[in-house]
C-alpha cells in the first residue's frame, strides 16, 4: 500500500450557455480526482491519498482525521 499527502487545487470554469457565461468551481486531486466542494470546505484542502496496488483501489482521508 502506498501512501502520500496530497493538496487539492481549486480550479474555475466556464461555460457559455444561449450567450450567458457562467462559472464555477470545482476540487481536483492528482490522478485527476475530483473532490465535492462540500467536502473541501468541511475539512480543508490537505488529504492523505492511500493507494491499494492489490486491490487497486483509492481511499482519501482528511490529515485531520489521520
């Protein structure tokens, strides 16, 4: 199992719909993870990433939580 920190990076888009431009934000990881904001503001933007080769499967805990 490998473990590391990981930070996540706000990043804003846009989009043009019948001429009106909108935006919003969203939350990635590395490994182009996706976060809900909900959960970036409820626990910060510091994760810890464990990486499961066996099974090949990903688990993000909050550094708080650890």
């Amino acid at each position: 199992m490998k473990e590391r920190e990981v930070e996540a990076k706000r990043l804003v888009g846009k989009k043009t719909v019948r001429g009106k431009v909108y935006e919003y934000e969203y939350y990635t990881l590395p490994l182009n993870l996706y976060i809900p904001k909900s959960m970036v503001e409820k626990f910060g933007t510091k994760f810890s990433l464990h990486y499961d080769e066996d099974s090949g499967t990903i688990t993000l805990r909050p550094m708080d939580l650890k």
